[in-house]
C-alpha cells in the first residue's frame, strides 16, 4: 500500500527555464508595454449631491432595463452609490448638528 502523504516532486523547473540554474525564457527581455489609454475616456460623473447621486442610480436602472449595462455590473455600481449618499447624509447631519451646538453655546 502506497501512502499519499509526501508530495511527489516534479522534474519541471519554474519560470520555464529549461534546467535548475539556468535562467526563465523572459529574463533579459524588455517589459510589456502598457495598455493603451482609453479611446473614449467617461465624462467625469458629478456626485456633488444627493440628487446628483439620484440621477446616477436612474441612469443605471435604465441602462440595465436597456442592456446596454450588464445587470451585475450596475448592481456594484448602485451598491456603491448607496454607500456615497448614506456618507453624503450623515456628513450633512454632523454639519447641521455641529451649527446648531455653535448656535447654542452661551458666550463667555
């Protein structure tokens, strides 16, 4: 009976070199090169208020009724957009809260 417990070795070598102590087929050769930009680079969103954020998620929801965006990927999309406007509210209830203590505080 033959126990599987060691892990049997290959006689490949890593990188595609061809034997141990040789170097890999790719070193010495030059890099990739980058992709190319974007040929139709997005319009900046803008996403300055809730309502701006309301007008993304719209536009998202038509996109995917259309589908011309994949219903995943809108799904990621509106899940962060939710997240932006839940930061967007609280940060102006802590502005609104933060006069209203100001307001409040009797001079000394």
């Amino acid at each position: 009976m033959t126990s599987k417990a060691w892990p049997i070795f290959s006689s490949e070598t890593p990188n595609g070199a061809s034997g141990w102590g040789e170097a890999a087929a790719n070193v010495g050769n030059p890099a990739s090169p980058p992709p190319p930009p974007p040929t139709n680079p997005q319009a900046r969103i803008r996403l300055t208020t809730i309502g701006d954020v309301a007008k993304e998620v719209k536009k998202l929801y038509r996109e995917s009724r259309a589908g011309t965006l994949a219903l995943s990927d809108a799904t990621r999309l509106a899940y962060l957009l939710n997240m932006l406007a839940g930061i967007m509210t609280v940060s102006d209830l802590e502005q609104r809260l933060a006069a209203i203590e100001a307001a409040g505080k009797p001079n000394r």
